[in-house]
C-alpha cells in the first residue's frame, strides 16, 4: 500500500477503536448510560407536541411546510446531531483543550491532532440523539429507499458540518483567548435555527443562514431534495458541505502555530 | 439574625455574577436570536388574523420575552449540588450553620435575578422594535416583576430537589431534561397554553410547571387581579409543597450518609 | 553518528493578554485587548549526543517548559532550528512522535477513569503497533516499572507514584529513541523518587534511550544526570558536566571536623554552622580562606579525630545560579 492509503486505513481502524474503546467505557456504567439515552430521547420527543398544537391550531401549513416537513428537520437535526457528538464527542471540549494546554498530548502522537482530539471521546446521551431521529424518520416520512438513503447522506454530512462550525469558533481560542462561551452559542444557534421551517427567515437573516450559521446547506435545501429529488440542488449541497469542513480545518492549522500549551494563563474571554 | 444570614448568601451571589461579562453576553445573544426565531415564526403564523386562541401577535411575543426570560435567568444549581453529593464534600457543608437547600436556592436566586434584569430590559426593546409596545405594559409591571420572580424561584427549587436526587442516581442530569421539557410544554414556555386542546390546557394551567412560565407571563401581557391572584396562589401553593419534599429527601439523604459514612 | 538533538538560535515569544480587574476594565478589554510580550526563549543553541542523560534546570517561568515544547513539536519557534534525530519536528511532526517519547508531570496520556490497560490498549493502536507487538511490549514494560498488580485498577485510584510508573510506560510503549521528562519527580516522596530516578537510568543504560529531565529536584540531577544546562531568562547560563557544575560553580567547601577536645575558629570566610560538643560543622568560602589553613587553625588548638570535606549540596548550587542569573538583567 502506498503511504498516504496505509495513512488512512490506519486512521479508520484508530476511530474504530476510539469508538469500541469509548461505548466499552460507556456500557461500564449501563444503568446511567441507558437513562441517559431514553432521556434524551424523552427530552426531544417533547417538542412534537409544540408542532402538533401549533399545526392543529392554524391548519396545514406554516411558510409552505406542512407537519411532516417539520419533522423531517428535526429526524434529520437530532439524527445528525446525535452522529456528530457520539463519534465526534470531545467536541464541545475543544476550546478547554486548548486553553488549559491538553492539546500537547494529542500533538505528541502520530495522528492528525484534530481528528485525534475530535475522536477520542463520545457524548453517551448522542444515542438518544440518534434513536430518536432514526425513529422520528421511520414514524413520520414515507418510506422508500433513495428516501433512506438520502436521509443517511444527509445524517452524514449534517454530523460533518455540525462538527466543523463548532469547530471553527472553539479554534478562535487560539487567538482570543478562551472562546468558549461564544463557540457553545454559535452551536446552539445553529441548531436552534434547523428546527423551524426555512422559509420563515428572509432577508439578511436567510444571508446569515447560508454562511456564518449554515443551516440552509444541512437542513432546509436537504429537506427540500427530500421533497423532490435535484441532482443539481444536492451537488451544490455537497460543495457548500465541503467548504464549511474545510474551513474548520483550515482555521485549526492557522490556530496551531499561535498555539501557547497553557501559557495563556490569566487570560479569559 | 437567621434572615440577614440568608440575605447575605443572596447578595454576595448576585454581586458575584457582574464579574462575569463573557457569559453575560452570550446569554442576551441568545435571547435576542431566539426572540427572533420566533418573531419569524410567529408572523407567518399570525399572517391576517388578528388574535389566535385570545392573542394577538403582540402580547404572544411579549410573552415570549417574558418566558424565556425566567428560562434563560436561572442558574443551573442542581450543578454544584449534585457535584457535593458525588465528591463528598457535601458532608462539609451540611456541618455549617444553615439550611443546605435553602442557602442554595438564596445562592441560586441571588444571581438569578441579577440575570433577569438585563434579559427582560433587553426583551422590552426587542419586542418594542419587532412589534411594538405592549399595552398595559407599565401599570402590570410591579405585579409582573413579582410573579415571575415566583416562576423563577419555582424553578429553583425544583432544581434543588433534582440537585438531591444525586443521592440516589449516578447522573441527574436526565432529571434536569425532563422537567425542563415540561416547562417547556406543560408550562407553555414556547407557546401560551391556551393554544392547546381545552382538555389539555385545563391540565397544564393546574400544573407546577405552568406557574414557573406560563401564569407570570400572561399575567404581564393580560393583566387582570384575578390572573395576578391565582398567580401568586399557585406559586405559594407549589413552593411550599416543594419545600416539603425537599426537606424530605434532605432529611432521608442525611440519614444515607450517616450510614455510609459519606 | 548523527546529534539525537540539535538546536540553533531557538526564540520563541508569548503575547500575554492584560487585564484589569472590574467591570469597566473587562469591557475595554473586550473591544480592546493589551498585549504584553514576553520573550521565553532567547536565542538558545546546544546539541545533545545519542544516549546522554541531561539535566535541564532553571526556576519557573525560565523557558524549561516552553523549549522542551519547542523541541517536541508543540510549540511553534519564532526563530531558529531544531532537528530531533535528524527531523524538523513541526514539518515531520508524525514521523518524530513515532521515535519520542514524553512524560509530562501535569498532563497524562492516561484515561483517567479506565485502567491502565485499556490505555496501554489504545496508546499500541495510536502509535501503529499490533496487538501482540503491544501485548509482548506492555508485558516487558510492566515487569520494569512493576505495574502488573496496578494494571486493572482505574487510574484516578493510583497513588501519585504508581501513577507516574504508569505515565512512564505508556510513553516507552512504542520503544522511542529519546525520552522527554518534564518534572518527573514532583510532588513524589523520598523513596519513591529514588525509584523513579533508578527506572530512568535503568532505561538509559538498558535501551540506550537518550533522556532529556527537566527538575527542580537536585537529588534527580545528581543521581542520574552527566551533563546539566542550566537556562534562566531565556538563555543558557551553564552548560557542562553534573560534576564540574558542583564543584567549580559554587566556591566553597563543608567541613566537618570532630576534635579530641575543645576548639574554636575565627577566621575571615568561615562560619561555624553548627556545634556540638567537640564537633564543629564549618562552611568555607574558597575565594577568602584555604581548607588548609582552616585545618592548621584547627590542629594547632587539639587533635582531629575525623574530618570530611564536601563540596556545598546541590540546592544551594542550584539556588546561587538562580539568585545570579536575577542579578544579570
């Protein structure tokens, strides 16, 4: 083999082992491992009820999407989401890693240091995530198989960029000091914004939606394709998709070569 | 002596919380996007019409500012006591000359309505600017300001009782998501409960939850002595008994430790 | 053969955030941040031959911690080279973790609420080994720094010493060529440090393994080391061998010296540190009296039934480099 595809053969088995590794540790306390996971599915399983009462009260649609469009955001939103911080899970970590100097020990091995950083823990309760938006899938949209494999693709990729835009704003740490708070925000906003119909923001808001906060490009133009299928719509998705990873990685090297190893101390943000 | 005790831990916690700007900030960025969220749904859902299960556009917003205002202003304390319970070192703190729950639910408020102020300053001009002022605004405010400091407080306890469920469970934090939800659904945090069924609703509005987010909230924005009343009924009513369970469960947690040693 | 390290004109520097306290000084802070610039490291050079054992010493905040970054690959330098068996470690940083090893006294590699095992588990698949590569050399591991019986137990349940025995086979699983040690010793009792400074030399001597300790411990310097450079302010202030450190840097001499029957000595450069009977314990300065005159003093007043001279102990060696390298800026 040649050395790049050892590289990333050798990368696939590391994540494979960091995930065995991290539901092993998880299972150990399973009690706790499957009230957290029925709870978060609880936990989301609560929000139908808000669009259940809305759509009851105003009739069948809201900005052109009906019930089922909505809960075609939200399977996708958790399914997505859950994904990204099941295998992705020491994500929200990223900006205490930084600043508390934590990353040494990852640029000390042999591996891509983020992706190193990024798979070396799981959040359990992303099970919940993700069994809720697979079950919400299964229950509210029709089935069908390019319906499941769409659905899939767009799982995946909303787990990629999900991950990269938290990403990007945990790597303002390295030259703001701790950004934590403000990278926490930016997660929650973009999450915050799938969960409603698209078309209800116009306006700098929908600009706003296509760039900074991109949930357009893994939420409504998904839900759209979803709809009625465009093989033109989704390659722009896949290339709006690529770009948002890219720029995640692009901003953890820029942060790199300012990186301190925990002399920052004193400094907050 | 035993109330400038409890005054004392309130304001320190207060004073405590102008120290930290950063998360200040994030916390009223978040509120304004959120009521812009729902700005944006909500004028699509209004469209023509001119009120919806009683509301109008105007007073659903404004309630909306002042629901998510009592949500955003609470402090998360079943936190630190779920982390005393788990390290241990609550066994220390139960020693001290005062009631455990209620030094954290004085701790607790203390910043809470440190908090509460700049959200609902910052709710008045968001909504003013996306929907103009809300008639009644002024006269309902003193009864306002009093009510939903009860919701908050109704909230804070609930969390002390969760904070003490560590006890018993390895991880509260599922607790935490359950009750919230509720708020956020039986107490009509997202929505006024009278958008509901009328079988529901019925239910809701007799809730706990319902006096910790929607019954301050309408009181403000539909202002009526009988609302007011009720209110404040509810809120004593539910405080009370909550502070029976958790003088319960303190008292049988006491006893846990005592046995095991800690 | 090829330097195991190789460092020239190294400089890095820090732009430290200023702050006020208040509220008023957060928000200016906020809009407008101040930066203070404090040079870490100031234009170091040295090399470092395959297999030496080198005590790096300097009190906080003199750029230990900051060059062993730079040397590791953490750290980006502002200026100058550094090769680490033959690789710049920030352009083959891959390659170089391969062949390194670390122990970082604050920052463990270790899962803090799985057993070591699991970890050592984990560490083989990160550095590319099978799992009998990682089973054979765990074992050896093991067996060295004595950790089987610790090995199924969570880390957060080990001793500060057992867990530093743990820290220091996980960073010697993929058999690395040099070993990074960044306070090994701190916070350990007596007798476990002494059994920390024998694995290191064990290490030394069996695997041939060059080792780069940085330590306020003067016992950890003395007992392992040949060679000490001593950085303070960002720079090299010495750079020589252990013995030659001790003996030619501090100028003066312990003495301890038990007489048949009574004696006192008052002589300029001489202090009694301590007396007891007929016993005396002397410290002599070099540059002002001779050790022999003090003797002659002392045999023209009694007999001497035993008398040792040393050279003053490591710390105070030590705390003389740091209190003159203060005087130099």
């Amino acid at each position: 083999m040649s050395e790049p595809t050892r590289q990333r053969t050798n990368l696939l088995r590391l994540a494979l082992h960091y995930f065995r590794f991290n539901l092993s540790a998880g299972m150990a306390y399973s009690t706790s491992f499957l009230i957290q996971v029925f709870g978060m599915a609880l936990n989301n399983g609560a929000f139908i009820i808000f669009w259940l009462v809305l759509f009851d009260r105003i009739g069948a649609e809201i900005a052109g999407y009906g019930f089922t469009d909505v809960m075609f955001l939200w399977a996708l939103a958790a399914s997505g989401f859950g994904l990204s911080v099941v295998v992705f899970g020491n994500t929200h970590q990223l900006s205490r890693i930084i600043y508390t100097g934590e990353l040494d020990v990852y640029l000390l091995q042999p591996r891509p240091v983020l992706l190193n950083v990024l798979l070396s823990r799981t959040v359990v309760s992303g099970w919940g995530d993700l069994l809720y938006g697979l079950s919400l899938f299964v229950i509210t949209q029709p089935m069908s198989l390019t319906g499941w494999l769409l659905f899939l693709l767009f799982t995946i990729l909303m787990a990629l960029v999900v991950t990269a835009v938290r990403v990007f704003y945990h790597c303002l740490t390295f030259f703001l000091g701790n950004a934590e708070g403000f990278a926490q925000l930016a997660g929650e906003l973009v999450i915050s914004f799938m969960l409603y119909p698209g078309s209800i923001f116009r306006g700098p808001a929908a600009w706003l939606l296509h760039s900074l906060i991109p949930a357009a490009f893994v939420a409504y133009i998904p839900a759209r394709i979803f709809a009625s299928f465009d093989p033109g719509t989704l390659l722009i998705v896949l290339a709006a998709d690529a770009v948002i990873v890219a720029a995640a990685f692009l901003m953890f090297r820029l942060g790199l070569r300012r990186y301190e190893s925990g002399n920052l101390i004193g400094s907050r943000m | 002596m035993t109330i400038r005790k409890y005054a004392t831990i309130f304001s320190i916690a207060g004073r405590d919380q102008f120290v930290y700007l950063p998360s200040f900030l994030v916390r009223n960025v978040f509120f304004l996007i959120i009521l812009f969220i729902f700005y944006s749904l909500w004028r699509v859902v209004y469209g023509d019409a001119n009120t919806i299960a009683g509301f109008t556009m105007v007073q659903t917003l404004w309630y909306l500012t002042f629901t998510e205002a009592i949500e955003l202003s609470q402090t998360r304390i079943f936190n630190p006591i779920s982390q005393e319970v788990k390290d241990g070192t609550i066994a220390y703190s139960i020693a001290r000359p005062y009631s455990y729950v209620l030094y954290w639910i004085c701790r607790g408020m203390g910043e809470n309505l440190v908090k509460v102020v700049p959200l609902l300053l910052e709710g008045f001009l968001i909504a003013t600017i996306m929907v103009g002022p809300l008639p009644g605004y002024l006269s309902a405010l003193p009864f306002g300001l009093i009510v939903i400091a009860g919701g908050i407080l109704v909230g804070t306890t609930l969390q002390a009782i969760i904070g003490l469920l560590a006890f018993w469970f390895e991880e509260v934090m599922p607790f935490w998501w359950i009750v919230q939800k509720l708020i956020f659904v039986i107490g009509g945090l997202f929505i006024p409960i009278d958008f509901y069924p009328d079988w529901l609703a019925r239910i809701a509005r007799a809730t706990p939850f319902a006096f910790a987010a929607y019954w301050p909230a309408s009181t403000w924005v539909a202002f009526s002595r009988e609302r007011f009343l009720i209110t404040i009924g509810g809120q004593v009513f539910y405080l009370a008994l909550f502070a029976l369970v958790a003088a319960l469960l303190f008292r049988a947690a006491v006893r846990k430790l005592h046995i095991q040693g800690g | 053969m090829e330097p195991a390290i190789q460092v020239q004109g190294l400089r890095k520097e820090f732009r430290l955030r200023t702050k006020q306290p208040g509220l008023k000084a957060s928000i200016r802070g906020l809009l407008r941040p101040e930066y203070r610039t404090v040079e870490a490291v100031r234009s170091i050079s040295f090399q470092i031959e395959p297999g030496e054992v080198l005590a790096f010493i300097g009190p906080n905040g003199a750029g230990k911690s900051t060059t062993i970054k730079l040397i590791t690959g953490i750290l980006y330098p502002d200026a100058g080279t550094i090769r680490v068996l033959g690789l710049d470690p920030h352009r083959s940083r891959k390659a170089l973790a391969y062949r390194i090893g670390t122990v970082f006294g604050q920052k463990s590699q270790l899962w803090f609420h799985l057993p070591p095992a699991d970890s050592f588990q984990l560490l083989g698949s990160i550095y590319d080994m099978s799992r009998k590569q990682t089973q054979t050399r765990v074992g050896f591991l093991s067996e060295v720094f004595e950790i089987g019986d610790l090995m199924d137990q969570p880390v957060r349940k080990l001793s500060l010493g057992q867990r530093i025995r743990c820290e220091m086979a996980a960073s010697l699983i993929h058999s690395p060529q040099i070993l990074f040690l960044d306070e090994p010793s701190i916070g350990l009792d007596v007798v476990v440090k002494q059994r920390i400074r024998d694995l290191i030399g064990r290490i030394n001597r069996e695997e041939g393994v060059t080792i780069f300790l940085t330590s306020h411990d003067a016992g950890d310097i003395e007992k392992i080391c040949r060679r000490a450079m001593v950085i303070n302010h960002g720079s090299i202030v010495w750079d020589g061998s252990v013995k030659e450190l001790k003996y030619s840097l501090l100028n003066r001499r312990i003495v301890d010296v038990k007489m048949d029957g009574p004696a006192t000595i008052e002589m300029p450069g001489v202090t009694v540190v301590k007396r007891k009977e007929y016993a005396l314990k002397l410290d002599v300065d070099l540059s002002i009296a001779t050790t022999e005159s003090v003797i002659t003093a002392l045999m023209r007043q009694s007999a001497i039934q035993d008398i040792t001279i040393s050279s003053a102990p490591m710390e105070e060696v030590i705390s003389h480099i740091y209190a003159r390298g203060k005087g130099d800026t």
